[in-house]
C-alpha cells in the first residue's frame, strides 16, 4: 500500500510557502507516496501542482458541497460538506503530516496530528508552540527545507 502523507497550509500562502509546498508535492511523488491535502488555494493548490507534475496522486478533501468545480491540480476529491471539519478527516486519511507555513487551520490539522500520537508530524516554516513559560512545547519535527520534511515524513 502507498503511504499517504497530508500537507496543510494557508490558501494565502507566501511566494516562500508556495515555493516549498511544490517542491514536497514533487518530492513525495518521486518517492510514491500519495499527497492528500484540503483542496483549496495556495499551499493546498501548490503541494498538488509539484506532485502532479511528476505523474504523482493527489487527493483533495474537500470542505464544501461539491457544487463548484474542484482544483484541476488534485487527482481524486472527497467531497465532506463539513467546513474546517475536515481537517479532522484529512489527517485521520494520512500516515504522515506535513504542515508548510501557518494559519488557524493549519495549526488545527497539526494539532489533530498530534493527538492520535505516533504520527510523524513534520513543520516546514510554520507554528511552534510555546507554554506560559515560553519554552517550546515537544512535539512536531520542525525543519528547514522540503527535502528534509519529506525525509522527516517519510521515515517515520
């Protein structure tokens, strides 16, 4: 069975953001995983073109009704109607998460990542997590570069 890795991130993603989720998409391509992500804009739309790109799948789910086109970039959607709840759906898909950047939503799909617990959890240039002391809550795989979140993914 393929591995299936999630990658999360904003849909306003900065040119840095869009510019590392392609490369992951085309990275787990290369090494067969299938890419699942939320379906929408910017990371989304960005990790899906680079796995796309190298004849890699893609599935979307979706958190709208499915009356309105889906992304051309995705392979396969699952439509969910449940708004950001799908996020919870995304992650519970994935053998890996990878999250690119940060928004409320992507911090939601981290969040959910590491509660079901022994799921690697892979930050690329997003949130870190303080306590009321300031110290860095233990959790995520925090890297630099794409190739280091697919190695971190992957190897988990």
């Amino acid at each position: 069975m393929r591995i299936q890795v999630a990658v999360c991130g904003p849909a306003q993603a900065t040119p840095t953001e869009l510019a590392h989720a392609r490369r992951v998409g085309e990275l787990l391509a290369e090494r067969g995983a299938t890419v699942l992500c939320g379906a929408g804009g910017g990371v989304m739309a960005a990790v899906a073109a680079g796995a796309r790109s190298h004849d890699g799948l893609v599935i979307g789910v979706r958190p709208d009704d499915g009356t309105e086109p889906g992304p051309a970039e995705v392979s396969a959607s699952v439509v969910t109607n449940m708004g950001q709840a799908r996020n919870a759906i995304l992650v519970w898909s994935a053998d890996a998460v990878i999250a690119v950047g940060g928004s409320w939503g992507t911090l939601s799909e981290v969040a959910l990542g590491m509660r079901r617990g022994g799921l690697p959890v892979v930050v690329l240039g997003g949130w870190r997590v303080r306590d009321a002391t300031g110290a860095e809550v233990p959790g995520p795989h925090h890297v630099d570069t794409p190739e280091q979140a697919v190695q971190a993914a992957l190897a988990g």
